[in-house]
C-alpha cells in the first residue's frame, strides 16, 4: 500500500544488509590500502594482521625491540598440542638456562633486564628451525634438555640480540664524480671518530664491522628534540667534479627524520625532502645536485640537495666538505605520516609515475571522446534515418560481437605496422573512430525510446538532420552516454594488453603497463606496488561514485516517453 512506512525492524535490517555486503565487496580494497603501507617485512612475517603496525618513535636510542619477536608458543600443524604440552616446559628451561650467562654487550647502551623478555622469544624464533622432528616424541628428561642445549649456541644468542637491537650507526661516505667514477671521501680527523657533536645530547663510539669501521650513535631526544653531527672530509677530487655524494648508515626504525645536509664551497646545500628511519638495516643515502637525470625517465634514488645559504668555516681548507646529520625528533602522528607516506613516495620516486598518469589520462581523453562521438552517429543513422539495407548492417554490426578479439589481434597488429605505427599510441586510440559493436547497440536501443514527435517538430522547425542529432536526440541520451563514457575509460585507464603489443618505448607507457614493469623491476617490494596500485584505482572509484547515477540510468535503458 503505498504511503505506509515500513517498520522499523525492517529498515534495520535492509540497512544492515547493505552495510555488510559493503564492506565484504571493499575488503579487498582496503585490504590494497592497509598494506600499502605496510614495510616489507610486516608482509613476511608469520602473524599477519589487516592494518600495517603503528610505529615506535622511542627517544631514546639503543633500544630493544618488544616486538621483534612473537610469544613461545606451539611451532606449527606438524607438532601435536599434547607433545608441545609436555616438553613445553623442557624448551623454556633450557633456553633461560643458556642466557643465564649472557651479558649485552657494554657499547649497546641497552641493560640485561630490557633485553631478556625479548631475547627469549628470540633464541625459540631461531631454535625451531632446527629442532628435528623425532625431539616431539621423547619424554621430558634430561636426553631432552641435552638436545636443546647443544642446540642454542653463543651464535645463535648473538643473531637473536641483533635482531632486537636497534641503534643509529653512521659509515663511509662516497663520492661519484660526473664521469661516474667512485671515490671514498677520507675523513680529517678519525681519532677516535670524524663526527663532532654540535648540539643535542649523544655518546659517538666506533664499532668495528666486517670491511669498515662504524660509529655507533647513542642519543637521547627527550630533552629538545634534536641532535646535529657535523664531520670533515677531504675530496679526492675537485668540488666541482662531484655529481653527488652518499652517506652509509643505519637506521634503528623510529621513524624520526634525518637531514642530511653538506657543506662545501663556501655555501651549505640542504636536502629537499628528510630521510625517515623507517628500517632496522644500513641504508644509503645519495644526495645530488639538481641536474639532467632529473628530467629523465629513471628510477629518482637520490634526494635533491639546493643551493642555501653561505657559510664561513671552510675558507683556508681547499678540497674539503663538511657533512652535516640532523635528527630530529618524531611524534607519534609524525611517526604514522612517515610510515604512510614513505611507500608512496618510494614509489613516485622509482618510477616516471606522472608520465605514465599522463599517457593514461590521454589516452582515455581520445579514446572517450572519439567513441562517444562515433558510436552516437553510427546508432542514429541505425535508429532515426532510414536508408536501403539499414537492417542487414546492423546485422552485420551485431554479429561482430561473436568475433573474440584473440581472432583479430595478430591482422590488426600486421596493419598498423604496416602503417608504420608500431611502437607508437596510435593503434591505442586510433580504433576509436569506428566505433564499438556493443555502445551502437546500446544507444540504438535508447534512442529508440524518444519521441517521435520531437523529431517532427524539429523537421517542422527547418532543423537537418544534423542539428536534429545534435540538439534533439544528444540531450536526451546523456544516461547511456554517460554509462559509455565510463566503461570506455575503465577499458582505456586498465588497458594492458594494448600497450604490451604495440609499445616498446617506456616514454609512452601507460600506467598499467608502467606498473608491470616496476613489479618485474622491483621483485618483492609490495608495499611499494600496493601504493601504486591504490593510486591507479582511486580515479575509477571516484569516477564511478559521482557518475553512478548516470551509470544505472544509462544500463536500465530508460529513455523519454511520450
């Protein structure tokens, strides 16, 4: 009966209804948005979880990772509750007996008490691998205990505390020169380190590693906030010869922002951009001039470094630069927007992303617009002119809709190179013009639902047949035009295949294709594809959220009637 409110259980429950197969059909995409910003070995690790892991911007470094390492607990299908039940204990024995005499080292500021939890959890990380099989079936004991024992070795202890251990450390820095030549900067003054501390609270203690000597950094940002280091250096080769210069360090994953800044020819050249300490592993920053390789279709892995302002100290010391590192203290929503940010920029970074944006949005700008003119025409001849034969064309017209496009890819791709317009965008758009089988069906079928009459009056008027087509019918079609105009973008914005065959040139990628390039390119790096991904699916959601009306009136064929 209509003008009776439905209850409202029922309302409840269609609303419900709604919601939840809402979020079963966005899952997926906000399972794309989670781990875009995730890091790489969140994706890896054994407890996956739907969101990336907060940060941990502690200020104080050395420090202990509490969460590094999962709980003891039962290894996995192939050991039965009852056998890790009764040997559980046996484990948990021998482990804390074997860190009984264990001391952390006196360099990483980090005290027994903080690290034992987590040293636990991670010599039973490292020592479930290499337990065999046939240990689940002895009996607790003292065969039992000796086997775990001889397992965990002083190696093993040692891999699980650096796996824990964060810290900043700083290395080497090189130089590359313009003819790409590698050099290592020596520094003025190694004894006992060449970083001087010039304001903020740190200790600087070199640490021996495997090739090179690094210089452990223990700071403390809980007061201002900040810590500025400064080291001399002497060039090998003159100032002007060096293209850009790259600082070794490591990161201990606070997510708190280094600056690197470098000091030479009387000037002091600042970064654009800060290096976030999103990693627990050495990394290398490579800061450059602005110059040539900026405009170039190439992976971007350095930062800008611009001219600033001048500075006195260097005047009297030819051939030397100064470096300048400056931490800088992150909150926990500074923390969060470098974690999010850092994949996404990652990635605008290692691909041309704008210029395969751009080809993308060009291609659908053509192709858009020369299907919607083309298919309009072709469906109002068929609809509203009568000429000889019109029914057996459209037959025709229809029955290429049977054809798979496989049959006719390799003809079409021996024409248009042919027509010398392999490795070019051409073929992409130029098919355009001829319309699609399938839209001329479609707005056949909706112009047949308007009015006779208004195209009588508009005869009546003096109008042809071309402002008829242009000012009576295009007004009225604007659904099915609409939901063309949609589908014809979600084909061109997500063609693969297209650019796969006929472009060879990275110039004239489009994005899909760009983006398959980068997944081959970077391996394992999801984080950094899911970024990439979001970004090349957000525009065909939003076009579709503000054009959905359209969309549904254009796909139920509803046009005027008398």
């Amino acid at each position: 009966m209509l003008g009776v409110k439905p209850p409202l259980w029922s309302q409840i429950l269609l609303h419900g209804t709604l919601v939840f197969f809402a979020l079963i059909f966005s899952f997926p995409f906000i399972w794309m948005l989670g781990t875009s910003f995730k890091q790489d070995k969140e994706l890896s690790a054994s407890r996956l979880s739907f969101m990336p892991r907060p940060p941990n911007p502690e200020p104080i470094s050395p420090y202990i990772d509490s969460r590094q390492f999962d709980p003891i607990k039962m290894p996995d299908e192939s050991v039965q509750e009852a056998e890790w039940e009764t040997l559980k204990d046996t484990v948990t024995v021998a482990i804390d007996e074997s860190l009984r005499p264990w001391v952390p080292p006196e360099k990483s500021r980090v005290t027994r008490d903080q690290a034992l939890p987590e040293m636990r959890q991670g010599v039973w990380h490292l020592l479930q691998g290499k337990l065999p099989v046939k240990f689940w079936t002895m009996k607790p004991g003292e065969a039992a205990d000796k086997s775990v024992r001889e397992l965990i070795t002083p190696e093993m202890i040692d891999e699980a505390f650096d796996l824990c251990h964060r810290r900043f450390m700083l290395s080497t820095i090189t130089i590359r020169t313009k003819d790409y030549s590698e050099h290592k900067a020596e520094p003025v003054n190694a004894d006992p380190t060449p970083w001087s501390i010039v304001s903020g609270s740190a200790e600087l203690t070199p640490v021996k590693q495997i090739q090179q000597t690094a210089y452990l950094v223990r700071y403390d940002l809980s007061g201002n906030g900040e810590l500025h280091l400064s080291a001399e250096y002497q060039s090998p080769v003159p100032l002007e010869d060096i293209k850009h210069i790259r600082v070794s360090y490591r990161q201990d994953e606070t997510w708190h922002r280094v600056y690197y800044e470098i000091e030479m020819n009387g000037r002091l050249y600042k970064p654009d951009e800060p290096n976030y300490q999103g990693y627990d592993d050495w990394v290398e920053v490579t800061l450059q001039h602005p110059s040539e390789d900026d405009r170039r279709l190439m992976a971007k892995t350095w930062i800008l470094i611009r001219q600033g302002e001048k500075q006195a100290g260097l005047e009297n010391r030819p051939g030397h630069f100064k470096v300048h590192c400056k931490i800088v203290r992150s909150g926990m929503a500074r923390a969060w927007w470098g974690k999010m940010r850092n994949n996404y920029q990652a990635t605008l970074k290692q691909v041309p992303f704008w210029r395969y944006v751009s080809t993308s949005i060009c291609l659908a700008i053509l192709r858009i617009s020369l299907t919607l003119f083309s298919c309009s025409v072709v469906a109002y001849s068929f609809s509203r002119l009568d000429w000889p034969g019109r029914s057996i064309c459209f037959t025709i017209l229809l029955a290429t809709l049977m054809i798979p496009g496989q049959v006719t890819m390799i003809p079409q791709f021996i024409i248009f190179k042919s027509l010398g317009w392999y490795n070019t965008l051409f073929p992409l758009w130029v098919t355009s013009i001829f319309g699609g089988a399938f839209f001329i069906f479609l707005l056949r079928q909706f112009m047949k639902g308007i009015p006779k009459d208004l195209e009588d009056a508009a005869l009546i008027d003096g109008c042809g047949y071309f402002r008829i087509y242009w000012h009576v019918i295009l007004p009225n079609i604007k659904p099915a035009l609409a939901a063309i105009a949609i589908f014809t973008f979600l084909g061109s914005w997500n063609d693969f295949m297209g650019p796969l065959i006929y472009v060879n040139d990275q110039r004239m990628y489009n994005l899909a294709l760009g983006l398959f390039s980068f997944r081959l390119e970077s391996g394992a790096a999801f984080g950094m594809l899911m970024a990439g991904s979001l970004i090349m699916t957000t525009p065909i959601i939003v076009i579709f959220f503000f054009a959905q009306r359209y969309f549904i009136q254009g796909v139920t064929l509803t046009g005027i009637k008398g």
